[in-house]
C-alpha cells in the first residue's frame, strides 16, 4: 500500500484519486481555500487541507511535512496546472520520486520549453525572452506584428496579449514593471511571433519511458481566439491513420523523447501555419482540461485519470482493447445557471458538462463526419440560445 500527495488547486483528478483508493492506497488532498468545498471524492480521501488561495510555495513543502509527520509520503503528484512546481519543489525537499524542479519547467516555463524544443530540432515560433532591452529591440526589428506576451508560468489564455505595434509592446512592458507582484514582472514573460493557423493537440500517457496511450485532436478555433475575444470552444479527435494524424503524433513523440518525460501525462500543443507548416506550441505534464479526459474516453474507451493512476502506483494492469470511434467536445458559457438541455437528445451524447453557468457536451460516434456534423449543429445552437462571454483574465488567482 502506498501514499499518496495529490495537488489541486482547483477541482481535478476525481478519478485519479478514486482508483489510488479502489486499488487499496492512501490518498491525501492539497488544495486552495477557494476550492475546500468543490465536489472532492471525500470518502476516497484520508484528509483534505487547504493552504490560502495566495500562498507562497514553501508553505505547501510545510504542509506536506506536516502530513508525512504521521503518514509517511510515498508519491506527491500535481493533478493541476497551477501545482506542478508545488509539487516539484516538495519532492525535492522530501527526496520523492518523480519529475524534480529543473525537468519539470520544461513543462512549465514558456521559455524553457520554446529553447528546449528549438535543440532538439523542432519548429517554433521565432521568441525572444522579455529580460535584456536590446535583445528585445532586435527581435522586434526581425520580426513583423503581430506579436504574442505570453506569462512564462501560466496556463491556457490567462495574461497573453496580442500586440500590433511596438508602442503597444514597450506600453505593455511598462506597465507590467509597476505590478505589484514581482512574478508578473517583464522577465516573466515570453515574447514571439503570431502565427495564423490550426491548433491541434496531442494528449499522451507514458509508463517507463514508453508511450502506452496516445490521442491526436484538432481544435474547432484556436484557444487564444475564444478566450480573448469570446465564443465556444470546441475540439475533436483526429480522423483514424490520416496523414495529418500521423505527423502530429511523430512530432509529439520526439517533443517528449528531448523532453525527457518518463511516466505521466502529457498535453502538447501544436500549431499549423497557412503554409502547412507544423509548429510546437507548449506542453504541459498533465491531463488536458475542458472534457478532453472525458473526449478520450468517449472515443477509445480509456479514462486518462484512470489509466494515470495505475501508471502512478505501478499496478501490473494492461491496457484494455481500445475502441476505434471519432469524439468531440463542446463547451461554452451559458446566460443561464443552469441551461435546460433537455432539447438535445441525440444518442450519440456520451456526457453532458455539469457546471454552473456553463453548457457542453461530448459526442461520440464510430463516423468522424457524425462527430463534425453534431459539432457544427450544436455550435450553431448553443450561439444563438445560450452562449455568454466574460472578460479574459489577467491572472491564474482570478479562476
């Protein structure tokens, strides 16, 4: 029987956390105080603790301590985005097994990342980091507009600018310089070039250094597009042994090969330009958010949380025999708490989102062309019935 740390500072990972208990291991819980009360499989958990919802990250290694005073820690893992380094960092001080905090900015460090796949001979966006005044002068020279600031350490859209001048950029910088935070300062920012094109991304589980799952999917619109300006969001799995699947897998497996990822998960981004040229975005050693553990299963019959959780305790299970459909998923905001969906009844509906505010759905089908086809109707629906927008964020404490 082993322990295990979880990390989630918002709620993820109840799956994960079941199958540590099903399979007979303890399971605690680090979260924030802001998500204390969020639908936690409590009675797979032997204790939940909540640090502040602003809190500095030697206050988890404390925590942490605190738990292993009594209960011996065996594996710490970040079921969040935002607890990665934590979860590094309390490794490290505990001499855990797993990613420490050098392997993981890689998948965390916007930087660290863009010049770790530029080494090993991927493509990406020509950047620049936001630290010496004439390396960014001559990035800009190089260079045409538009061009993306992107935080260094956050997740999804929250931060990013799209900047059309360098007036707009040296404005940016500057008032980035009076943040109070000194995290949210220039040098913790990214700066590269606009790309125009197709997002994809590639979800990946590894046991051992090798891959034991992989899933290659298209974003309907890219991310950054619907989270700065509004819309629905929206991805589906690539068509079975397309070309265009099997380029974004080689490239996803020699992301992670340079990368150095042994065990876990992975969520890669890429970008296609209107040249059809494939570009890396980012990757993350987690399990994709917005339904995409829930669009996996759909299509292959695999849950990621799942499966992690038994790579993650080494548990001698193979993987079961995958089924061969196509899957989508659909979310956006919604103007109403709790939108009545009872309209959409088609039977290839595999789950429907449960959130306030919000609607979604995933779709499932053995056609690829029913999947887009449920997609393109819904989306059109949802716009017209339901569809809200909200401002973007500036910061991950803003969620």
């Amino acid at each position: 029987m082993k322990t295990v740390l979880c990390l989630a500072s918002l709620i993820a990972g109840s799956e994960f956390m079941r199958e540590l208990h099903r399979l007979g291991h303890k399971v605690y819980l680090l979260t924030k105080e802001k998500s204390l009360n969020e639908d936690w499989p409590r009675e797979c958990i032997e204790e939940v603790l909540a640090l502040p919802n602003e809190t500095e990250m030697a206050l988890y290694v404390t925590a942490a301590c605190h738990i292993a005073a009594s209960q011996k820690i065996d594996l710490v893992v970040a079921l969040h985005e935002f607890d990665v380094l934590a979860a590094a960092m309390i490794r490290e001080h505990m001499h855990l097994p797993g990613m420490g905090l050098s392997q993981v900015r890689l998948f965390r460090d916007k930087l660290s990342m863009r010049i770790a796949a530029k080494n090993a001979g991927l493509s990406v966006p020509s950047f620049s980091p936001v630290i010496n005044r004439d390396e960014i002068k001559h990035f800009l020279s190089s260079t045409t507009p538009p061009w993306m600031l992107k935080p260094r350490q956050s997740a999804g859209g929250i931060g990013i600018k799209k900047l059309t001048s360098e007036e707009a950029l040296w404005q940016r910088l500057g008032e980035l310089e009076q943040r109070q935070y000194l995290h949210e300062r220039p040098s913790y920012h990214l700066l590269e070039t606009y790309i125009e094109g197709e997002v994809y991304h590639v979800d990946t589980l590894l046991r051992r250094g090798r891959i034991r799952f992989v899933s290659a999917s298209k974003y309907r619109r890219p991310p950054f597009e619907i989270y700065a300006g509004g819309g629905i969001y929206s991805s589906h799995t690539l068509l079975h042994g397309s070309e265009e699947e099997k380029e974004l897998l080689e490239m996803n497996s020699r992301l992670l090969k340079a990368f150095g990822l042994k065990q876990g998960p992975a969520h890669a981004e890429f970008i296609r330009d209107r040249d059809g040229k494939l570009y890396f975005l980012e990757v993350a050693a987690r399990i994709g958010g917005a339904h995409i553990a829930e669009t996996i299963e759909a299509a292959y019959g695999v849950n990621p949380w799942i499966e992690w959780a038994r790579i993650e305790i080494d548990a001698d299970t193979k993987l079961k025999k995958l089924r061969n459909h196509h899957a989508g998923v659909i979310i956006s905001l919604a103007r109403y708490e709790w939108p009545d969906t009872s309209s959409f009844t088609d039977s290839e509906i595999y789950y429907r989102v449960k959130k306030k505010n919000h609607i979604g759905f995933v779709v499932s089908s053995p056609s690829y062309d029913r999947v887009i086809e449920l997609l393109e109707d819904y989306e059109k629906r949802i716009r017209e019935d339901y569809n809200a927008v909200a401002p973007p964020l500036e910061r991950p404490e803003e969620l």
